[in-house]
C-alpha cells in the first residue's frame, strides 16, 4: 500500500524522473562512444547497464502517466499493466545484453586489445557522478513506490559498478594489465544477468494471472469459510491486474437460513478482504445451499 512521505505533487515526481532519464540517456551515449574510441568493453558493458536503468526509468515515468488514464470501453480494468509488459521486454533485453557481453570479455581475456586508460578513468567517474545524481533525485520517491525503490538500488548498484570501472583503467594505466577490463565486463555481465533472472520471474507470475507472491490462498480461503452463514467456497481464482492490485473471484455457499442475509455476508467477505489482505477488488457469486453448481472445481487456479 502506498503512502507519500515526501508530500511532493505528481508533476514535481515526474520532473525528477524525467531528469534522471535525460541524465542517464547522456550517459549511455557518451560511455558508448568513449568505449568505442578506447577501446574499453567495460565502458560499454556499464553503458549498457546503464541504458537498461534509463529504459526502467522511461517505463515508471510513461506507466505514471498512462495509468492516470481512467478505464474506458476497450480497457475496462484501465491502462495500469501496461508497466508489466513493459517490463518483460525490458529484463529479457537485459538477459540477451548480458550473454551478450559474457561472450565479448571471454574473447577479449583471449586476445586483449589495446585501451586508453585515462579515458577509462574520465568516463567512469562521469558515470559515477551521474549514477550519485539519479540516486539522489529518486531516494525520497523510493519510500513510496517498488518501482522507484528498484531503480534506486539498481542505481547504487551502477555506482559500484563504475567504481570498478575506475579501478579497472587505474590499473591498466599503472601496470598495463589489459585482461582487468573484459574481467570487468564479465563481473557487470553476471550482475546484469542476475537482475534479470531475478525479476522477471515476478513479472511472468503477473502476466500468467499466478496468485500474488506475499498472499497465502490458504489462509484467505480459511478466513472467508468462518463468515456467518458460509458453508462452502470453490471456483476461487486469485490474480494480481497489477504491482499493488491483487484481485479475487469466488463462488460462496451460504446457509439455506443465511440466503436472505447475503447482502450483509457480502459486506462483510469484502471488508474482511481489503482490511486483512488488502485485497480491494473481488467478484463473488453466492449459491444457496440447495443449488450448489457442482461442476465447479474448488481452487482452479492450481
């Protein structure tokens, strides 16, 4: 659930995003071309994680103003999921980066190519400015929003990152050791690697409608039995629409004496399922007793 410590309004959030995108655009440009011209793939293996970063960045600003959109007639459950798919494509790209540039530092510990070291050096602590600076301008987002959480520890982690790619060109400056830096790319290679496999699974879970990770059904489905006048549930799907909305339909049985009080045992199923598991969207069927659709399965979702 989310809350606004830091009172700022939703365009100044946004112009601080924005920021840290052009930021981290100007970045990835200029690590590219300096990689390129120093022949640094360490400089190009921060750039690209970088770029990554800058495309996160582009996807919570567009989903901010995108899911301010209101549900209209071909997208009746709203705009809000289009950041789930986004970023799929966002940690597969990383996961295709990163074997990528596994493949690129083992061919260059083979044969290692001449680098400009003060270039490395420069360009790293650019980078490293400019990781500090969008770490800064997202900190007091972070406290209120996952996505913006993410970014900013991805952002520390890019920090690290160029201080190894700093380390990296003092050492090929000061004992030509031109192994350090694929060594390097590989080490920001397997990092990349890790965030991708990492989170893409939640956002898989998402997409294929999987039951929200922090909700155990069987706690839920206890809960929602011991309501006065339910004898019985089944046909219960759980499903998250998006990052904080996790939803739930189920068919209730309730008592034959019961039927004529169902309104108040809605009532009091919904309010039991947004106070106890924050679960604020849900469809119920009630079934008297005497009429129970025996063709429904208990929990289909598996």
């Amino acid at each position: 659930m989310s809350h606004d410590h830091t009172h700022m309004s939703g365009g100044s959030k946004d112009k601080r995003v924005a920021i840290a995108i052009w930021a981290n655009g100007i970045l990835t440009i200029a690590q590219i071309g300096g990689g390129i011209f120093a022949g640094s793939l360490a400089l190009i293996a921060d750039a690209l994680h970088n770029f990554s970063d800058m495309a996160s960045l582009v996807i919570a600003y567009a989903a901010r103003k995108i899911a301010r959109r209101p549900a209209d007639a071909k997208m009746t459950f709203g705009y809000g999921r289009i950041e789930v798919v986004a970023a799929l494509i966002n940690y597969t790209s990383l996961i295709i980066i990163g074997f990528y540039l596994v493949y690129e530092g083992g061919m260059r510990i083979i044969d290692p190519p001449e680098i400009k070291g003060w270039w490395v050096v420069w360009l790293g602590v650019v980078a490293l400015t400019v990781d500090t600076l969008t770490a800064v301008l997202t900190y007091s987002m972070q406290k209120d929003s996952v996505n913006i959480r993410a970014l900013f520890l991805h952002n520390l982690s890019d920090a690290l990152a160029s201080v190894a790619v700093i380390i990296g060109g003092a050492l090929i400056l000061l004992y030509d050791l031109r192994w350090v830096d694929p060594a390097i790319t590989i080490g920001i290679a397997g990092y990349v690697l890790y965030l991708g496999f990492t989170e893409i699974g939640g956002t898989v879970r998402t997409l294929m409608l999987g039951v929200p990770v922090d909700l155990d059904v069987e706690v839920v489905i206890t809960a929602l039995s011991r309501v006065d006048g339910v004898i019985d549930l089944h046909h219960v799907h759980f499903w998250q629409m998006e990052e904080h909305k996790a939803s739930l339909e189920a068919h209730v049985v309730i008592e034959q004496n019961a039927w004529n009080h169902f309104e108040e045992i809605k009532r009091e199923i919904k309010q039991l399922l947004k106070q106890d598991f924050d679960i604020k969207h849900s469809t119920l069927e009630f079934e008297h007793s005497g009429h129970v659709d025996i063709d429904s399965e208990f929990c289909e979702h598996g």
